[in-house]
C-alpha cells in the first residue's frame, strides 16, 4: 500500500510550493486546540495558526457541532432572491463590532475575493456618480509598497510587484503605490496626495502589519495622518483587515488602534475561526447608497457560487461567539502582555534584527543573506522548529509567531524558547 505521502506525490500541486525537489509534506490526521498530529503521532504546536485562520484551536467541538446541526438544516441555497439566518444573524452581530460604522456586509469565499469585491465596489461607486455626459477622472487606486491582498488579478494588481506577481505584471492594472509611512516620507505622501487626490478613486491598506510583506509594522499615528488627508478629498479608504481582524492585534480590529476609519472593511481568515473559507466586504451607508438605484446598470453585478454559504456563516457565527467571551479576550491580552515580555527580552540579542510586536503577532529578522521571501533559511528554520514540535513557516529571513488564542502558559513557553533556540543558533551562526 502506498503511504498518503506517496500517493499525494502523484496527484496534488502544493500552493506556494515549487514542486521540483520539494521538501516531504506531512500528513496531518487531526487536530486538537493548538496541536496538529501527524500519522505518526507526532504533535506539532501550530505557532503560526495554520496560515492566520485558526482562532480557538482545531477541530473545536462547540464549532463542530454547530456545523453538524446546520448541516443537517440547510447546507446551501442561492443567496441571489433568497435568504437565511445565518447570513442575517452573522451580519447583525459582526456589523454593531465594525469600527467604522459599516451598515451592509457583502459575502463571497476568501481573503483574495473579499479584496476584490471592495475593489470593485470602490470603482464602480465612481462610475456610479458620474453623470452619462460626463467622464470619471477618478479612477487611480493607491495602494502600499510591500502590501499583499491576495492572488486573483485585481487582489494581485493592488499588491506589492514581487516575486508572487513577476509572470504576470504586464496583465496587471496600474496603481498608484507608496511607502508606508515613517517620519521622513510622510510630507513627501501628504504632498502626492494634496496633488494627485482628486484622481484618487480609492486607497487600500493593511493596517499597522503588512502581513504576506514579512510582518512589517508601521506606527497608527502616522497612518492616521494618511488617512485624514485621504478622506479630505474623499477617497474611499479600504482596510484589508482579512490578517489583522479577530484580535490578532490586541483590538478586535486592527482598525481600533486608529482614529480615522475606513469606509470599507475586508475580512476572512479569522472570520470562521480557521474553520472553512469566507469572506466579508463590509461597506458604510455612503458606498452602499451609490449603488441603490433605479438605473439597472448601477446594480453591483458581482457573486459566487457559494455566496453566504449557511455553513460557513454557521462556523463564522460560533467563532465570534467564542471570541467574545471573557475567556478569550483576556487570552488575547496574555498573549499580547508576554509577546511584549519577550520582545524586550531579545531585543538586543545578536543573530537577529527588528523586533516588533503587535497584540498576538511577535516577528523579527534573521540577521543572515538577503532580507527577502527567498532567503531559504526559513526553510531550515521550519526544519529545526520541528525538531521542538513547534511548526513556524517564516517568510524567508522573517521568522514570526501568530499562534491561536487557546495556547496555554506551558504551550507558549514552548513557542518563545524555539524562538529562542533559533536566535542562539543564528547568534552562532550556525543556522
Ligand atoms: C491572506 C490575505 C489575503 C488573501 O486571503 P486568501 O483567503 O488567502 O485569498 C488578503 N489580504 C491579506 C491582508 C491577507 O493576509
């Protein structure tokens, strides 16, 4: 009999993964709070919530039986002319928690959809504004360098020109795209944006973390400036909040942590604690009235398959139930306290550099070749977390923590002292 490693070696292609020359992929057979356990028995500590989705831990049973129960009620319905309560009720609930005053939520499958909807939505509220004699001078987006909004071709344009887009930069739309900010190019910004404002149609953002970027953070008080002069002229702001929300930060929303709001919020990952895909472009009163028209043409004519999926919204609704228990928060600010005791702790150690931390995420470069996604250290480091049971996927040299709220003291000890193994083994070069 051929082992699942075997057959999964003839018929599956890997995301992010060159297949030539691959390392072995492990099977997983189930999961339990924060652990993953191979074939073999063996745990592995999830340090990094498989990819940013898992909130309160694996295969979660208060989770699993609310999915059972909907499956057994209703697995699916067009959401075009019909409805259902776990749509309704997961948008009444998440909508009053929405920093920004949101008032409509609009469903489609992942992070990649959820970015082009608000995308879209931010284009066609332009066209929509724009009298049939008229033209639309607003039709620039704006967008950071280093920013990552997912694969699909309009997710893909408004992101970072890197080594995930390189095959296809001539079939991607142009963006305006600038520096997140520091104190030495925020008037150079402010500038290009007093300019060129008026041809701005949108601006779109990861707030506070770039996360795919390498975990880069940029301080609140500056994207605030941003964001004031931004919507002086009436920019649609747009935060992809699909890493961020949830609590990764220490706020729900990373979006708490500023001032000015965005008129659209992006979500997923978290949004089903990790369980299924969804997604979520939640819009304010503005957007969505730009679109309420007798004119059939101004119709948003956009939707999947499996929009508002009952499951999947069924899996969204009891994850938010669970997050907002005390429970949880307070283990949000646990983390968040000793992610920020053990920062200071190896600030100044050799081996490494720039480390930062924000709520639940802790991150830092290995101080060793080229600052970038492939730098193949990370592999190596993947390798020795295991080693510890402990599974990290750093990007490259950019080694960072985002583990699941449900981690115990004894969990993230485990974590912070891999961390720490690899620093001293980078310290000493041996990495
Ligand atoms: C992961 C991610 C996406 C893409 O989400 P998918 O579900 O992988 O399509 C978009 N934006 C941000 C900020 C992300 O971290």
């Amino acid at each position: 009999m051929a082992t699942l490693k075997e057959r999964d070696e003839l018929v599956i292609w890997h995301p992010f993964t060159q297949q030539k020359n691959r390392l072995p992929v492990i099977p997983i057979v189930r999961g339990k709070g924060s652990w993953l356990y191979t074939d073999e028995g063996t745990g592995l500590l999830d340090a990094i919530s498989s990819w940013w989705v898992t909130l309160h831990g694996h295969a979660h049973p208060y989770i699993a039986e609310q999915l059972y129960q909907q499956a057994l009620q209703l697995e699916q319905v067009i959401f075009a002319g019909f409805t259902h309560e776990p749509a309704v009720a997961l948008a009444e609930q998440l909508l009053p928690l929405l920093p920004n005053a949101a008032k409509r939520v609009f469903y489609s499958d992942n992070g990649s959809t959820s970015t082009e909807v608000a995308i879209k939505m931010a284009l066609q509220y332009w066209w929509n504004l724009t009298p049939a004699d008229a033209t639309n001078e607003r039709n620039i987006i704006l967008a950071f360098n280093n920013s990552y909004h997912g694969d699909t071709f309009g997710a893909m344009s408004v992101s970072d020109r890197s080594v995930f887009t390189l095959a296809f930069h001539e079939k991607l739309f142009d963006v305006l795209f600038i520096d997140t900010p520091t104190n030495d190019n925020i008037a150079a910004t402010l500038d290009l944006i007093a300019e060129k404002g008026h041809q701005i149609a949108a601006f779109i953002y990861e707030p506070l973390v770039q996360g795919a970027g390498g975990l880069k953070m940029y301080p609140a008080s500056l994207l605030n400036q941003l964001l004031y002069a931004l919507q002086q002229q009436q920019i649609i702001c747009i935060a992809d909040e699909v890493m961020t929300g949830f609590g990764r930060t220490g706020q729900l929303f990373a979006s708490q942590h500023l001032t000015y709001q965005p008129d659209i919020i992006c979500l997923s990952k978290g949004l089903t604690g990790g369980t299924m895909a969804l997604g979520i472009t939640a819009c304010n009163q503005r957007i969505y009235d730009a679109f309420v028209n007798d004119d059939t043409y101004k119709t948003f004519f956009h939707g999947h398959s499996f929009t508002a999926n009952p499951l999947a919204c069924t899996a969204a609704l009891a994850s938010l139930h669970l997050l907002l228990q005390p429970e949880c928060l307070q283990q949000i600010a646990w983390i968040t306290e000793q992610n920020q005791l053990f920062a200071q702790q190896i600030d100044s150690l050799d081996g490494i550099k720039q480390v930062r931390t924000l709520g639940t995420i802790l991150a830092f470069e290995i101080d060793k070749g080229k600052d970038e996604y492939l730098n193949n250290i990370g592999t190596r480091i993947t390798q020795l977390g295991l080693t510890q049971q402990v599974y990290l996927r750093p990007l490259g040299n950019t080694v960072y923590i985002m583990p699941p709220y449900c981690c115990t003291p004894t969990e993230m000890q485990r974590i912070y002292q891999c961390l720490q193994t690899i620093i001293d083994y980078s310290a000493k070069g041996i990495l």
